[in-house]
C-alpha cells in the first residue's frame, strides 16, 4: 500500500509512503481536497531521525484503526521540517502559543484556508492520565468540526490574526548598545552555568556552541572578563569531549545530553552540530592553547568526512539515534562484549579506561566516556578501531542522505576554520570541493535551493541558506586569500537584500521567491543554530570590515533591528552579540606581500584567526618587500606597524 508521498525525495516522507494514512505532501492538491470534501487538516511535521517521530509513526500512523479515523474526517499532510523551515517556523509559533511548548512530531489541526485552530506535539494512540490519546483527540475534533465549526474556525482566525501581527516599526535603536548588550548576555549565561558538571543551565544540555564562541570572543575582545566566561568554556568543552554525548568509539557529538553530566545523549547525530562544533574546538584551541581541543575537531571532522559525505563532497544531514527500534541499542556495549571482542586483558584493560562496567550506566549497557578523570589520549586507539568495526557489523543506522544547503556551508566554514588552525590541507581541499557541490547542484546564478537528494532539487532557498552560505564565502577567503570567494559572498548577501529584507529592518525567513504562508516570520533567536539574521549580521559587517562600502546601510540597518529585539534576553541571540563584537573592535589588517617562492595557503594558514588578510603576490608602490622577503604590513588600533618578515602569529588567539 501507498500514497501520495511515494514519489517524494525525502527520507523522512518516504518512511511514512507505506503508511495506511492517506497522507499527502504539502502542496494545493491535499487543500483544494479539503476544501472540495469539506474536511479539516491534519498537519504533521518533523525529520527522519527524529525518535518521537519514529515512536508516533509506529503507535499512530502504522496503525489501521487510527489511519481509518484520519482518512475518513481529515485530509493528512506530512512536512519535513529540514526541507521546509517556513513551514515549520509558522505553525512552531503557532504550536508554543497555543500549547505551551514545542517539538517534534509537531500536530496542527486547520482550516483548508491553512488557518491552525488546535496545535501539540507527540500523542499516544489511546488517552492516559493526564494526557489524551491521539485516537480520542481525532474523534474529539472531528464531531467539533461538525456540530461546533464555528468555534474552530473562529479561533483559527484570531491565531492568524495574532501571528501576522506585525511589529516592525516599533524596534528601538540603541546609542550605547556596543557597550550594554554583549556584557548583559555574558552574565546571563554566567549565572547559569553548572559548577559542577560544566554546560549553561539544567538539562537537558544542548551544546549551543554559538554561546561558547561568543563567551571566547568576550574574553578575548572585551578585557573587562576575569577569566570566568573563558574557564566556564573551557570546563564545558572538555566535559563534553570526556562524556557520552562525544562518540567515543566512532567520534562525533550526539545532539544533546539528557543528563547534567554529558553522559548519556539523544543519540543522533546532526550535521549542524557536529560542524558548529568543530568550528568552536578548532577555536578553542588557539584560544587556550590545549592539544585535546583540535584533537576533537579533528576526530570530529573525520568522522564527518568518512560517515556523512557523499562521493561529490556533498554532507548529508543526519544519523538516526534508533536501530532496531531501540533509541541507542548501536552505541552501547556490555563488558562482556568487549571482552570477547578485544580478548579478556585487553578487554578489561580498555573497560577500565572507558568506564565500562558489568552493571552498565545505560539501561544495564554501558555508554563509554571518560568522565571518570582518565587521561585523554590514544593509549587504546587500535583497540578502539577494532571495536569501531565490530560495531559497524551489528546493522546498519538510519542515515538521512539529503543535502541541505545552510548545513552544507556550516561544514565550510568549518573545515576551513579546522584547515586554518591544523595547517592539514586535506580539510581545506574537503570545504572546496563541497562549495564546488552546492555551486553545481545548489546554486543557480545567484539564487540557492534548500537542499538536493539523489540529483532532485527542493524548493528554493531560505533566509538561512543565504546568510550561511555567505559566511561560508567568507571562511574560504580567509583561509585562501582568494579574492573570487569574497566577490561570491558579496553576490550571496546582495541577493539576500533582494529577497528576504525588510525596509523596517531585519530579514525574512522567506522571500520573493518563495510560496507565502499564512504569516512572514523574521526570525532572530539563536536557538540549536544560529538565526539568519543574525548571521546576515555577521556577514555584512564583516563584508564592510572587508571594504565593501556599499554594506554600511545595511549593516546600521540590521544592527538596530536585531539590538530592538534581543533586548529583553541578549542571552539568546549570541550570535548577533557576536557580531556587535567584531564591530565594536575592528580586527587587526594585515596585508601580506608575497615572494614568487610562498604558498599563498601556506602563508595564510600561519596567520590570526581574528584578523582581516590581504594577499599581494607581487610588491607594489605602496606594499614594497623588505629585504626581498615575504613582507607582512600590519595595522591595529587605528596605527600601522613598520613592515616585518615574520609572520604576526600569536597561538593564543580567537575567531
């Protein structure tokens, strides 16, 4: 049996094609359906490695009871929030106004009109304490619909009316904001941190590396931090390399920890993590000056490169954190497992070493780390390998194989940032011949797609996609001086202007270009990633700092906005507090004149992360050599130095 997703390209549609749901894929076909048989909607919403997706699916969806009930009151449609952000950011809103929180599955119930009356989350198939099952909220809603519709649609149309409520013309713009804002965010997340166990806040703890970046670049930049934000950082970084929600045996970080001690996660693994993560490694190990942080951005990296890169350099987005049905069963073991595997010394040796005992810590299995204070260090790396490969064999995990745009450029970026501070070419040779991907596949002119699975293109490009690819433009040119790359993010943020600005300030989420909903979110949060506006942010002064003049509009412009509305809890926009800093404290100019015998790469790998690199491959007038040697002309703090032939490189030092 199937139905109207069969013919989809995503992972996620495609796993409920067989259901005996009549679901349909988003689109005018399922709502001219309901409006022709006068039906309400059902919206669901979420990813292919989603648990309680997986978990709904099977209660719900599989079942005939429950698919009889829809198919007969309700026209059913499945999104893919990875393929549709727009999407699910409007009805997300919708879902934490109507029900208190938010997630994933999320379930909408609307009008034809595409005007939500009823939102929530996961539902059991039968009613429980304190929770009513799925079976029983359909047939809730279905004689609702019939005897009492009014209702319905009257709250339907004033949560319309509430959520297309504009408010852009009443954002404030701030005098003292370089000074107020950032220090504001810092304390926030200080007061929140956990002494104890490291990570900001209870949990469950998301790693939210913006955040860390942020504090690094604060204690870096501002001077006015004790010490405190760089050693909460620090702390947390390492208890999430020692714990469970890093990949010990296969590398990479989990989504999030369920736990306080980083011990036990939700096991899947997302591409926007583990990307955002190497970048905040990779830079914490020039900040710190700790060979433990590039080695986990590079065990991350590698990971990436060997578990989730397709054979054209393209990144496919995620890993199920179920198999067998069973959330975790590929990444536990027992101690007699390893025994047998690795023989009994070994076996007990690297137990020992992992913390993995006969009781287990994880439902009687064993999740291994090294949060009981062992040494980090590859003392058993080929005991590790054997187990690595031993694991392989048990099955094989979900694996959701679409590349996404926005996702694809995170991973740019970082490996271009891991190129810079490792000097391992291969990285920057990987973030290449990705950008040769999303140029090929991803990008027409200069309009972007969402994504692409399998040579299919999905629809065209968000807020996100641009602000990200953008700044990925940005990461190539500043590992390679290679001015086609700054030219090409210029072009991207120039089109972002083009579809998605408002003349009151900000972005859109969706533009021009794109199918209209029901309303226009601008969205500004900084939550598992950063906001594209917050990024544009970051962009378009770093675009300006570059010398494209033609961005400082622009950038007064987004400031003020994104200033208006983290005002309330800068804590959750950092990645805009981010950008404030990169403007308030212009980085150091260093123009670099190079002989016929440098490499241009070479050189510039060797330089500061937070700094603004010209390459000259021939003196000039102005830049001669000095000695016939490669020549570097520095200025900072509005002075220029005399011209010098070593390279300015300081190890402590931040992106």
């Amino acid at each position: 049996m199937s139905n109207h997703l069969k013919d989809q390209s995503s992972p996620y549609l495609l796993q409920h094609a067989g259901n005996p749901v009549d679901w349909y894929p988003w689109g005018t076909e399922a709502f001219e359906k309901a409006q022709r048989e006068d039906k309400p909607v059902f919206l669901s919403i979420g990813y292919s490695t989603c648990h309680w997706c997986h978990v709904m699916a099977h209660e719900s969806f599989e079942n005939e009871q429950i698919a009889e009930i829809l198919n007969r009151y309700f026209v059913s449609i499945k999104v893919d929030r990875e393929e549709r952000p727009d999407i699910d950011s409007v009805y997300m809103s919708v879902c934490q106004s109507l029900s208190g929180s938010g997630g994933w599955p999320m379930s909408i119930f609307m009008t034809a009109a595409q005007k939500p009356f009823f939102a929530g989350t996961y539902y059991p198939p039968e009613s429980r304490p304190g929770m009513i099952g799925f079976t029983d909220l359909l047939l809730v809603i279905a004689e609702k619909w019939k005897s009492d519709r009014e209702t319905l649609t009257a709250a339907a149309d004033t949560i319309v009316d509430q959520i297309s409520t504009s408010k852009n013309d009443t954002y404030d713009i701030y005098e003292e904001i370089r000074e107020k804002l950032p220090a504001q965010a810092v304390k926030m997340l200080c007061g929140s941190f956990d002494a104890q166990y490291g990570g900001f806040g209870p949990a469950p703890k998301f790693p939210l590396p913006h955040n860390l970046l942020f504090l690094m670049l604060y204690a870096y930049l501002a001077e006015k931090d004790t010490g405190r934000a760089a050693g909460q950082v620090k702390m947390t970084l390492m208890q999430m390399r020692r714990g469970g929600i890093f990949d010990q045996i296969g590398h990479g970080f989990s989504r999030y920890s369920t736990d306080r001690y980083y011990l036990v996660p939700h096991f899947e693994k997302m591409l926007y993590d583990n990307a955002l993560l190497i970048i905040t490694y990779a830079a914490a190990y020039r900040f710190f000056d700790e060979d433990v942080f590039l080695d986990t951005a590079k065990k991350t990296a590698d990971y990436v490169l060997c578990e989730m890169t397709g054979e054209n350099g393209e990144f496919y987005s995620a890993q199920d954190a179920d198999s067998d049905g069973e959330e975790g069963k590929f990444y536990t073991w027992s101690y007699e497992e390893v025994c047998a595997v690795l023989g009994k010394k070994k076996g007990k040796q690297f137990c020992e070493y992992y913390h993995i005992t006969k009781q287990g810590n994880f439902e009687g299995k064993n999740i291994p780390n090294l949060l009981n204070g062992q040494e980090i260090s590859d003392t058993f790396d080929e005991e590790r390998k054997i187990l690595y490969q031993h694991r392989r064999s048990r099955m094989k995990l979900h694996l959701d194989d679409k590349t996404l745009t926005a996702w694809n450029a995170l991973m740019i970026s970082a490996l271009a940032l891991l190129y810079r501070v490792s000097g391992k070419r291969e990285y920057l040779l990987a973030a290449q011949k990705a950008e040769r991907f999303l140029k090929e596949y991803l990008t027409q002119d200069a309009v972007l797609y969402v994504g692409c699975r399998r040579g299919r293109r999905l629809v065209k490009g968000f807020l996100d996609d641009y602000a990200y690819t953008a700044a990925a433009y940005l990461s190539l040119y500043e590992a390679t001086a290679d001015g086609e790359y700054l030219q090409r993010a210029g072009v991207i943020a120039g089109e972002a202007g083009k579809q998605f600005a408002d003349e009151n300030g900000g972005y859109f989420l969706y533009g021009t270009k794109n199918d209209g909903l029901i309303a226009r979110p601008k969205e500004t949060y900084d939550g598992a990633l950063p906001s594209g506006n917050s990024v544009m942010a970051y962009v378009l002064v770093r675009l300006l700092q570059y010398g494209q003049t033609a961005y400082e509009t622009a950038v007064r412009k987004q400031f003020a906005f994104l200033s208006g509305e983290a005002k309330h809890y800068p804590a959750g926009h950092t990645m805009f507090m981010a950008a404030l800093l990169w403007e308030s404290y212009p980085p150091q100019k260093i123009t670099v004149v190079l002989t016929r015998s440098d490499n241009t790469e070479q050189i510039t790998a060797r330089l500061p992360l937070y700094a603004d690199i010209t390459v000259l491959t021939q003196e000039t007038e102005e830049y001669p050599l000095l000695h016939g040697r490669t020549t570097y002309y520095i200025c900072k703090n509005h002075t220029c130095l005399p011209p010098v032939n070593q390279a300015p490189f300081c190890h402590r030092d931040i992106t």
